[in-house]
C-alpha cells in the first residue's frame, strides 16, 4: 500500500513540475498580434530590436495552393497560428490531417530598404514562403496531393522590402504525418542581426547538447570495452548516443545537414531515438539500482520499447500516430525510476541523489521536447543547462561509486601486497637456503657418474643417480630464476649498462651449450664480429643462454640458429629452431609468470618471465613467432652499442675510485729475474687492480687490454710463464684466446687462468673445455689470486724442469764407444797426420764443450754457435770416414739471429747416423740457410735411405712416441712457442729426406 502511495504521489508530482515547467516556458501574447490577417508593426522599429513572433489571426485557404493574386478568389478563413490545421473548422468541417492549404498574412511596416528577415521552425510537412508573390525560402515541395516531397526543416531567409506592406503566402502540405500540418511553431520577423541571432541561438543550444553526449557515449564506451565491467556503462552510453540521435533529429535538424538523407528514414530515426531515451535510461538505472527495482516490471517496459523501436520501420502515416503513445511510454519510464531512486534515497543508497537529480534534468528535459511536438514551445525555451546538470549528476554517481570501490579495493590491495610480500620473503629466503645442498647433491651425484665411480654402480644404481643429478639440477636452476624473479618484482636488480661484444657473448654460450647437449642438434652461430650492444653482459648472458637453452629442449633432432640484424637503431638477434614449434593459444601468455606448454617435460615457467623482464630492463624488447611442426623464432632486441661507447654523462659517478686509470698497452712492469705473467683484461679497472697485486709479488707483468694483441706479446717473449684472461673481451673472446693458444702450447707449457663475473657452473666447464687450467670468479679476492697464482707456476716450473732434462738428456746423450772410438782414431792419426791430430783433438774439444753447455731450454743461442757445433761434429765424422761424406753448408749471406740451442745438431746427427749408415760412399748431406721475409729457413738435405711411409706419416702429424727418438719430438715441442715456426720433413725411400725447419728472425737486442 505504501508503494502504490509513493507512486501516486511520485505520478502527482511530475503532472505536476509539467505544469510548472509549461507556465514558465509558453509564450505570452504581450508582443504584437495579427488581426484578422493584418500585422501593423509601423509603430515598430526592427533595427536593435528582438525579432517579432508573427502569432495571431491568419487567413487560410484549405485544400489549395494560391498564389497572392488568386487568394482572395477562394473562400479563405481566419485561423489561429501557430497551430495544428486539425483544430480549424472550414465549411462546417474539421480540417483533416493530411491535406494542404495557403496561409496568408499582410505585415505593415514603418521602414523601408533595410534588410529584413525570416526564421521558420516546425512546418508540416513541406512548405514554400512567398513575400509579396516573391518565393524566398522552402523546405521541401508542397503540392496538393501526395505527390509532395516532404522535409519539414527549420530554415532562414532574408530580403529587402520595397514597399510598407508586405503580403506572407505560405504553402503547406502534409500526406504523412498523422497528428496533422500546419504552420506548427511561430514564424519570426526581424532586422538581420536579430534573425541571425536567433538562428545561432538555436545552433548552438542543439551542437552544446550534442557534443556534450557524444562525448559522454565515447567516454563511457570506451571505458566498457577496455575492462567489460560493469554493463550498466555500456547502457548509459547507448543512452547518451539515443540522446545524441534526438538533438540531431529535433530543433535545428542538424542531421538534415551533415547528411544528404531523405526525410522518411530521417522520420524513422527521429521517432525511434524518443523511444530509445526511455528505454535506454531504464536499463541503466536498473543496474545501477538493482536493488530497488522489481525486474519483472523493467522486463515488461523493456518489451514495450523495444516492440515500439521495431515499429518505427513501418511507414510514416502509420507509425506517427504513435508518437502520444511514445511520449507516455518515455513517461512511464522516467516515473518507475522517480519511484525507485525514492525508495533508495530512503534505504540510504550510495549516491542515489545524484541519480535523482539526473533523472530530474532528464525529465524536464522530456517535458519540454514533449511541448515542442504538441505546442509551441521551443526546444532552447530552457537554458541549455539540462544536458550537463544530467551528466554531470551521472558523472559524480559513478565517481562517488568508483571512489568507494576504489578505497575498499585499495584496503584488500594493501593487505594482498603484505600478503604477498610475506611470499615473496619466503621464496627467496628458502631458496637461499636451498642452494647449498643442492649445489652437494649436483657435485655428489655428478662425482658419482665420473668413469671411475660408475665402474662400482649397477645399471639401476646409475639410472638412480642419473634420475637425482637431472632433478637437483633443475631445481637448482629453479632456484636461481626465483631468486632472479624476486629482486625483479622488488626492483632490486642492479645492471650495469655498457658495450657488450655480441659475438663473444654467443660463441661462449654455443661453446657451453654444445658441449652439454647430448641430441643431434646443431647450433649455428651466425653473428659476425663487431656486432655491439648496450646491455648488461652478464644479464644478457643469461637471456641468450635461456633462449638458446629452449630451443635445444624443445628440438629433437634438426638445427639451431643465432644471427642478428640492425632495425632503426636497435640490433635484433634472432634464436631460430626447427623444433616442434609452439600453438597460437600459448604466443600470448608465454612470458607470463608459470606459464607452461602443455607439452612441457620439466620447469615451471619461469625463465622467459625472467627473460622478458631482463631484457625490457635494459631498454630492449622480445617477441616470438611460431608454427606448429617447423619451429619457433624468438627476437630480442637491444639498443646498438659501439666499440667505443662512452656511458651518458648523467650516469658517470665522480668518485676518484671509478675513474678510467690512464694506461698505455703494453703495459710493462719490469722485474728482473722473476716469473713473466700477460694480464689480458678489456676493463682497465680490473687490469689496474690485477698489476696492483701481482706487482707486489716482484712478478714481471705484461698487461694488454684485448686478446689480439697477447699472440704478439707470445712473439716477443718466447718465456711467458703464466697467462691470465678475463673471458668477455671485444673481437676474440678469452675462450677463443685460450683455444689458439694452446694450438702451440700445452696446458703444462703456459698455464692459463681465466676470470670471469659470472656464476654459472656451465661457464667453468666452458673454461676447462677450451683449454684453461684454472678459473677464479669476480669480484677476485688478493689472497684466492696470489694463490691460484702459484700454484699455476709451480706447475710451470715442475714442467720447465722435465724439460731441462730431457734437453740435457739430448745434449749428454754422447755414447762411450763413440768417445772410445775418437780417442782411437787421434791415436792412431797422431802417427800419420799431426796436423789432421790437432784439428781432430780441436773439434773434439768444441764438441764436448757445447755438448755440455747446460743453458736453459727457454734460451736462444746465437746462430754461430749452434753452426760450429755442427761444423765440430761433422768435422769429427768427417775425420773417422773421409771417404764416406761430402759436406757443405750454403747460406748465401751471413745471417745474425738466435735460435733455440740444439735445433740444427741433433737434425745433422740424425742423418749421418741413420740416413747416411749405409753409404760407404758418395753420401751427401747439405745444411742449406737463407731467409724469406721475416723468417729464416734451415733445410738439411741428405741423399741416404731415406724414412719409412708409415714412421713419415706419424712424424708429419706429430704422432711421435718416445721409441722413435728423443730429438725431432723436443725439436717440434720448443717451436710450438715461436708464432709461425714449423717443421717439415719429407723423404723418398732409397733418394734421402729433407727436413725444413722456417723460424723467426729474432735478434740479440729483442732478448
């Protein structure tokens, strides 16, 4: 009962606000009045005055469209304008509703020659406006019969009157509209600034109506489609656009002229978006005040307007005369939601006045578009204020909402963050305390399956302690991408930004990878050198290594390739596999945190949320193309770096211990007597802090900042002890050094350390793979270095010293038959040829001396001296066998250099021992010397037996045993350290063999 008591009032008082509204807004008949036909505005003056409402007493001639000489011809009646021709009363008749008739007024005025004008507003349905038999606007073409072309369009004419009285004639027809035609809303007369004012008046109330709910309907469309929340905003912006429609559609017209449309689909439109307000604004309302509307009630309003919507496609004779209906059902509408925005006001509603208010703006709204349909009243008869206290209601409803949706979603976010802080803290905290033992149980499983453990395991213990390396091993690496995650989500990632070499990053991760993939990949690295980036090495590192790594998981067999490219000042590197591929559906969430394929065997969908978040960390991006069955393309791209990059003036800190230390490579600390270690590092930082510490330790140190440049240091200085290489180095990395090193020296010859700031074990196997025999992470600690330090030349030094003996093994190797068997032949000389004794005993002398001249195999002797041992021996030999060997030595011009002792002798011996044994005579042996470029070339040439095919080959590819001789074995292990210097040796049996040995020509002042 006191629901239907609330809507009886509600129903009482909107009649009522209707009643008021129509009070304020009619027209009063205080400005001049037609009589009978005839205006007298003689007393008026049109210039800096209001326009004039030409209301009043009108002749009229129904049925028929006259010109001003024929008017009075025809019976005519004097009928009350503006007004519907329903309401008049021809010939005993009410006037129907779809005819046509001529108006007529006569205008007296004072003034003459100014320019006067004419505004027209509602004219069913097409109409034509003479003055003084003169047509000076139209809209539409009347005629008087159907035949008519209707387009009922407010319009302004204006002209210059000749004469005091002016004769009106419009012609009006109307075969559409139901309600019936007639000149409907006042005519205005006035000077042409009053007539334009008006005109504009009228625009601009339709264009601020409909700007301000066209933006309202992109606003709030736009702000449904990108969270599809709440409906109730895509309602009201169906209602804002049904508002929109009914400006365009009313008053002005507007939409008459934006479009060139004709009028029965622009009657269709302007009746459907009347029905559409009302219907659009109760779904709104309903789910915006669900609680207080019964859905029963707006299903049935619902229906209603939409079976009235569809009925505006019917012609425009039938379903005008729906228009009292449209209007009550608009009614309707606006009181149901009166109804239940009071019943929420009374339950306390969050921001139900706004609501109200709105409602009441949207109502008045209503009652004045319903008095321009029926009377005349004017669409702008209220300051155009109802638009935007309408909107503006709405707008603060749903801020009030949103604001306290906002602060109670703000209240659960702040509990959630501490909820989920405590879960982060617990993450990386357990998994700190994870990496200790895992880290023991990777090293004890992997220890367990070395070759020498395995032989005590039975093929179920292996599989077991496989089963445990593989699964300690991924949760280790889960581990570390927690951890990476956690210091991501709480910004405490530190990177530092520079130059990174690309080439010397990848081939590093191929090396390591390659190594450890155990299925028929290949991996291509394509990258060329001088390829940079601005990244964190090691960072970037770890992207490429986790990219690089997923692909070989995912291809079975098939092939891998990394190349790269620039695009618009960023270099794009590219990690293509033919593996299995990845499906549309998973491209879109794949770098999203525990995201996983549905064909994953292990992980938990980490790493490439790690790696997206690394790599748009350094200012770069990361995409991936896929097909199913052909493989997957990943694409990171980075900023360009240059070999010369200087880090932003911004980013620079002025502390004195960051500044660049000035040095100029080589760099030499010279200390006499003591170990020669190369630094190799492209930080000179590093390299400042490493000759700082290795300096105390009196060592004589070579520092160079890239790796080309240590093969020349190799050149220079035949007795490095020691190498240390940082890894991350511009063109050659320290991998790639380290590999063409040890081409000419073996691990126990020149020891290598390498350094290197990253932590993974996979970079140490790398290390080790390549040839190194010791790795030390960064930051270096002093004591761990001057350790490792030693340890590598005690190494050095045990070698050295197996060396030395082997050398003097060769220098002592002098037999005592052979010693017995010269005694005896001086002896026996010494009664035939003193002289020949003499030179005998002298050559003897030379011999035994250099033979036992102990000097250090790291040494180089002069050229001279190694030629007068060879000269003393085979002089000896000579003397023992005269008729057995010719002998020479051709060397075109003298030539001072050093050697390495004993490179020539043991050659020479080795051929007058084994290759001319069997020549009694006519044996040859010759020791050819010249030189070519920077090199100097010993060939020894004998014509004796020869060297057997087998023992060749062997010799050839340095496949030599300690059976086959002491001497061309140390021989090629002490050229090794001299860059460029071989060794060949080629033979044909029974023709003789020709050893060439090509080594540098170093001389005394290099030493």
């Amino acid at each position: 009962m006191k629901k239907l008591l609330l809507l009886f009032i509600i129903i009482i008082s909107t009649i009522s606000i209707a009643v008021v509204v129509f009070f304020v807004t009619h027209p009063t008949s205080d400005g001049p009045q037609a009589v009978k036909g005839v205006m007298d505005l003689r007393h008026y003056t049109f210039h800096n005055n209001t326009s004039v409402k030409l209301d009043g007493e009108w002749e009229f001639v129904p049925n028929k469209l006259v010109s001003s000489s024929e008017f009075d011809a025809y019976d005519n009646y004097v009928v009350k304008v503006p007004s519907a021709w329903t309401q008049y009363t021809t010939a005993g008749e009410k006037m129907p509703a779809f005819a046509s008739g001529t108006y007529r007024l006569k205008i007296l005025i004072k003034d003459v020659g100014e320019i006067l004008g004419i505004k027209t507003n509602i004219i069913r349905m097409s109409n034509a406006l003479y003055i003084n038999d003169e047509l000076v606007g139209q809209s539409g073409q009347p005629d008087e019969n159907a035949n008519y072309v209707p387009h009922n369009t407010p319009y302004t004419t204006y002209f210059s009157p000749k004469t005091q009285e002016l004769e009106l004639i419009v012609h009006v027809a109307n075969f559409d509209y139901a309600p019936g035609g007639g000149i409907i809303s006042s005519l205005f007369l006035g000077d042409q600034y009053s007539i334009k004012k008006l005109r504009e008046g009228a625009l601009f109330y339709d264009l601020i109506t409909f700007a301000a709910f066209l933006t309202m309907f992109i606003y709030f469309l736009g702000s449904y489609l990108y969270a599809k929340l709440d409906i109730e905003q895509l309602y009201f912006a169906f209602f804002c656009l049904a508002s929109v429609l009914y400006t365009l559609t009313h008053g002005e017209k507007l939409l008459l002229s934006f479009a060139d449309i004709s009028y029965a689909p622009f009657q269709s439109i302007q009746m459907a978006s009347s029905v559409s307000v009302g219907f659009t604004i109760l779904l709104y309302f309903y789910r915006a005040l669900p609680k207080y509307m019964d859905h029963r009630v707006v299903k049935i309003l619902s229906t209603i307007g939409i079976i009235m919507m569809l009925t505006m496609l019917l012609p425009a004779t039938i379903n005008s005369r729906l228009q009292d209906i449209n209007s009550l059902y608009v009614f309707a509408n606006i009181v149901y939601i009166f109804y239940a925005q009071i019943i929420a006001i009374y339950q306390r509603a969050t921001g139900v006045m706004y609501l109200l208010l709105s409602s009441l703006a949207v109502f008045l709204y209503f009652i004045v578009a319903t008095f321009n349909t029926h009377i005349n009243l004017e669409l702008n008869a209220l300051p155009p204020l109802l638009p935007f206290v309408c909107l503006t209601m709405l707008s603060l409803y749903i801020s009030h909402r949103f604001a306290d949706s906002y602060l109670e979603k703000g209240k659960l976010t702040e509990a959630l963050i501490r909820v989920d802080k405590l879960k982060d803290d617990f993450l990386a905290k357990t998994s700190h305390e994870f990496r200790t033992p895992l880290h023991g149980i990777v090293a004890i499983s992997q220890s367990m399956l070395d070759s020498k453990e395995e032989k005590n395991l039975t093929k179920e213990q292996k599989e077991k302690v496989s089963l445990i390396f593989s699964i300690s091993e991924r949760l280790s690496h889960l581990v570390n991408d927690i951890l990476d995650f956690s210091k991501l989500k709480e910004g405490e990632l530190k990177l530092h930004i520079t130059s990174v070499d690309l080439f010397s990053v990848t081939h590093l991760i191929v090396e390591i990878v390659s190594y450890l993939v155990s299925k028929d990949v290949v991996i291509d690295n394509r990258i060329e050198r001088g390829q940079f980036v601005l990244a964190d090495e090691n960072r970037l590192r770890q992207i490429l290594y986790n990219l690089i790594n997923n692909a070989v998981k995912y291809t079975n067999h098939g092939k891998i390739e990394i190349s790269c490219y620039e695009e618009n000042g960023f270099l794009a590197i590219e990690v293509k596999d033919t593996g299995r591929g990845i499906a549309i559906e998973y491209l879109e969430t794949i770098f999203e945190p525990f995201q996983q394929l549905e064909n994953a065997t292990d992980g938990t969908g980490l790493g490439l949320s790690v790696t997206k978040e690394l790599v748009q960390l350094q200012g770069g991006d990361i995409t991936v193309q896929s097909t199913i069955g052909q493989g997957t393309t990943f694409c990171v791209k980075l900023p360009l770096g240059s070999k010369h990059y200087m880090e932003p003036v911004y980013k620079r800190k002025k502390k004195i211990e960051n500044t660049k230390p000035s040095l100029t490579f080589p760099h030499i600390v010279k200390n006499k007597g003591q170990r020669k270690i190369i630094i190799v590092d492209d930080d000179h930082i590093n390299l400042r802090v490493l000759i700082d510490i290795l300096e105390k330790e009196n060592y004589y140190i070579i520092a160079v900042d890239n790796g080309e440049h240590v093969f020349e240091q190799l050149a220079k200085h035949h007795d490095v002890d020691l190498l240390i290489l940082d890894i991350m180095m511009p063109n050659l990395s320290g991998y790639e050094v380290c590999q063409l090193v040890r081409n000419n020296y073996s691990s126990a010859e020149l020891p290598i350390l390498m350094l290197t700031a990253a932590i993974r074990p996979e970079d140490m196997v790398a290390a080790f793979q390549s040839g190194a025999n010791d790795f030390l992470h960064k930051p270096l600690d002093t004591t761990e270095l001057k350790t490792r330090v030693r340890n590598l030349l005690l190494l050095k030094e045990s070698t050295e010293t197996a060396v030395k003996m082997e050398t003097a093994f060769l220098q002592a190797q002098i037999k005592p038959h052979f010693v017995y068997n010269v005694l005896n032949s001086i002896l026996s000389l010494s009664y035939l040829d003193l002289e020949k004794t003499r030179s005998m005993i002298t050559d003897f002398a030379t011999f035994l001396r250099n033979s036992f001249a102990f000097e250090n195999a790291n040494s180089l002797v002069p050229l001279e001296k190694e030629l007068n041992l060879i000269k003393a021996y085979v002089n000896i030999h000579r003397t023992r066998y005269p008729e057995q060997l010719e002998w020479a030595i051709c060397m075109d011009e003298p030539i001072q250099c050093l050697i390495p002792p004993l490179l020539l002798q043991p050659l020479v011996e080795n051929a007058l021992l084994h290759g001319l044994k069997t020549k009694n005579s006519e044996g040859q042996l010759k020791l050819v010397i010249k030189k070519e470029q920077q090199m100097v070339v010993f060939q020894v040439i004998d014509n004796g037996s020869g060297i057997p095919q087998e023992l060749l080959r062997k010799l050839q590819k340095g496949e030599i045993t300690t059976s086959q001789g002491i001497g061309i074995r140390n021989i090629s292990k002490r050229l090794k350290k001299f860059e460029h210097a071989t060794i060949w040796i080629e033979s044909i049996h029974n023709k003789g063999t020709t050893v060439e040995i090509k080594f540098p020509i170093i001389m005394a002042e290099r030493i």
